[in-house]
C-alpha cells in the first residue's frame, strides 16, 4: 500500500504554550517533550510508522475529513508545494522545501506564544486566554467544563502567560528555516516575540523566511515587533476577525468594534506602503456567525480598498470551518440542517456578482463553495469522534447560557437569525 506522506511529519514543529511540540496545529493525538539539539528523525515516530502503512494516524483526523469533504488541507497543499504541482505556491502558507532542498530538517516553526491574551473569545477557551480567569472565577460550571477540577485550573494559571521557549532554539536549528507562523493567545503581547524575531535578524536568517502571524486586531502592536518586518522575505498579518458591530463583540468578547475598525485601517495601510507586506481577514465560522457571512462580505467589499481586495499577489479572505468546541461546530448540525443552511447561503448569495471574475470575487467565490461542500459531509463520516447531534444541541444551549449568564448577555438577541433556524 502507498503511504500517506504528511510533509509536517517530516520538517514541522508546532511548539505549545507549556513547551511541549507536534507536527502542526491540526494535530490532536498529544505531544512530546524535546532536548536540544533538536533531532527530527526522531520526532513524531508513531505517526510516521502509521502514515507509512496506509493508515491514518489517530491526530490526523482533521486534514482527513477535510480530504472527505473534497476540500484541500494542510496535507495535500504540502505535497502540492514539494511536488511542485501547485498552480499558486506563493499563496500557500505551511511548510516548504528548504532551498537547497534538505530532508528532515525544521523548515516550519509555528510557536503558540502562550495564554495571554486581552478577549476572551466564544470559540475559544481559557487554555489560550487569561481573560477566559474572570468568567471561571464566577462559574463552577465553566471550571468543570474546561478543566475538571479547580485543582486543573491553578496548575494552568500557574504557567507562565507567555513562554520563553522559542528563545532556546539555536541559530543552526533555525538555518533552514522558511516559514514561521506565530499565533496565540494574542502574539503582539508576548515580551518574548520581539526578542526572538530579532535574534532571526541578527543571524541574517530573516531574509530567507516568511513571517505568518495572526492577531485579534484590537489594538496597533508597539513598534518593538514591527521595527524589523522589512526585514523578512515577506510577511502575512492575519486580522481574526468574525463578524462586525455587535455581533463582533460578542463573539469576540472586550473587543470595540471601532478600535477593530482603526486597526485594520493601519494594517491596510501596511499593506499598501510596504511591498513585502501582506494583510488576510481570517474567518472563522461557526454557528454564531455562518447566517450573516453575506452581511460580513459586504462590508468587506465596501469598507476595504480596492487594491488590496483585488491584488493579484495577495488572497485577502481566509475561511475556515472551527471543529471544535463541537456545540459551536457546523458539524454538530444534523443532515436537515445543513442542507436547510445550505439553501439559506445560496439564498445570502444570490444578488452578488461572481461573474466579475475578478481577485475578491473569486475569493469570495471560493469561501462559499468550500463552506456548502463543508456542509455536505454526510451525518455517519468520522469528522468528529463521538459526534451526537442532539446531545451536541443541548450542550450548545447548556453552556452558552451559562456564559451568557455570566457575561450578563443574550445570544438570542444579537444573532436572531440562529435562534429562528435552530427553532424551525
């Protein structure tokens, strides 16, 4: 049998905020611990044996039902890079090659920098947000929910909020290196990012790498972490952002839509000021926020300048489907539902012009297809271990009112197109 090739097996490293590592961020089948030097033939020896034989290895599960659904994933774009079978390699964002091409060497680093973090998101949790402590404080339900025990949560309060790991990678681990994803709690308040990315610069290394960083955009970062971005090849500032206005602030908790607003205007201007620099909305869609993705579009295409949304170098919009927490998770819906969602996205979309065939809308285009195609994953696949629908349901109303209790809000009220199709 062929085996089923994962170039993250091979050249990825995905450091957590307790120091531990994987092969990348998709990877759910726990970690390992690493000495330095860093030896990668004897990384992630399970997974190879398994991917070897032909069989899936149990923390691949992610890319795998993104392959069932017809859609591309983290996998098969690596292999289309290092085939060189790729019709844009230069939008492709993961691991690549080292040039000269060198095998079982770190060419993807990607460094979750830690729990700190200023919102307190729907979809996340407070394994990557200490603004998540004050909602725990206040609910023994939400302590259970996350970490089982009260005892659990001192131990993760007491990690440090950011961590100093990546300051213990050498200059000869690091030398060919290609693509760095930083991610977090929120990246531009980790007092250790700016060190590290200098070191990069200080080892002339920075030339040769590109710099993938995802931030909330709720404030413009300190000039101590954007001094040296015109150092690195190229650079991608990825804005989470899920919905606007109100709804916005919901799902994204002690985020101010206007300060949001300010902020992307400075990142635009990044974008069109620097040649090396690039800006992506990354939308993440889940039960929240699918209904109004139409209305989330249309304020990017008339709040947006044009040449960025059009920009031939660049793909401006981002969409994803979350996994997990399941209750927020389009998965957790049931066949009727999904194709009742279905006909409501063809319904948003049919007054939009796609026959433009311009950049944005076949960005836009894109996103719409691989969420429906996303939808059609039939109820009895493996997308998600242990999946029950109507358990998923009640769990959503469960712990949803809960934090709306908490947070002294009401779903219902700020998205009311959920609470008439969860109804129907």
């Amino acid at each position: 049998m062929a085996a089923i090739v994962c170039k993250y097996l091979e050249q990825g490293m995905l450091i957590q905020p307790n120091g531990n590592i994987r092969p990348c961020c998709r990877y759910t089948d726990g970690s390992q611990s690493i000495t330095a030097p860093i030896k990668f033939n004897e990384l992630y020896i399970k997974a190879k044996e398994n991917m070897a034989n032909n069989i899936w290895d149990s923390g691949c599960y992610r890319c795998k039902a993104e392959e069932d659904n017809g859609n591309s994933s983290m996998r098969t774009s690596s292999l289309e890079l290092f085939d060189g079978e790729h019709p844009n390699p230069e939008f492709i964002r993961g691991v690549r090659p080292s040039n000269p091409s060198v095998e079982g060497v770190l060419t993807y680093l990607e460094i979750t920098i830690g729990r700190y973090c200023n919102l307190k998101c729907r979809m996340c949790d407070p394994n990557l947000s200490t603004s998540w402590d004050e909602d725990l404080e206040r609910s023994g339900h939400l302590v259970s929910r996350f970490y089982g025990s009260v005892g659990n949560w001192e131990q993760d309060k007491a990690l440090p909020k950011t961590i100093d790991t990546m300051l213990n990678l050498s200059r000869d681990d690091c030398k060919h290196l290609n693509e760095l994803k930083i991610t977090g709690g929120e990246p531009f308040l980790s007092e250790y990012l700016a060190e590290f990315l200098q070191r990069l610069v200080d080892w002339d290394l920075a030339q040769n790498i590109t710099l993938d960083i995802f931030t909330n955009t709720t404030f413009i970062p300190k000039q101590k972490y954007i001094k040296n971005f015109n150092k690195f090849n190229t650079v991608y500032l990825n804005m989470s952002i899920d919905d606007i206005d109100e709804r916005g602030e919901f799902i994204r908790k002690k985020s101010n839509w206007n300060k949001v607003k300010e902020t992307i205007n400075w990142y635009c201007k990044q974008h069109l000021e620097n040649k090396n620099i690039f800006i992506i909305i990354s939308h993440t869609q889940s039960l929240y926020n699918v209904l109004y993705f139409r209305e989330f579009i249309n304020w990017c295409t008339f709040n947006i300048n044009d040449a960025i949304l059009n920009d031939k170098n660049n793909i401006f919009l981002s969409t994803s489907q979350i996994f997990g927490p399941k209750h927020l998770s389009l998965y957790s819906l049931n066949d009727k539902q999904k194709d009742r969602l279905i006909e409501l996205i063809d319904k948003d979309f049919e007054s939009f012009d796609f026959s433009l065939n311009t950049n944005w809308s076949n960005q836009v285009y894109f996103s719409v297809n691989q969420l429906k195609n996303s939808l059609k994953t039939p109820e009895h696949s493996n997308i998600m271990a242990g999946l029950n629908n109507n358990t998923i349901l009640k769990e959503f109303n469960k712990h949803e009112r809960v934090v709306d209790v908490v947070r002294q809000e009401n779903w219902e009220t700020v998205f009311p197109k959920l609470k008439e199709f969860l109804n129907e």
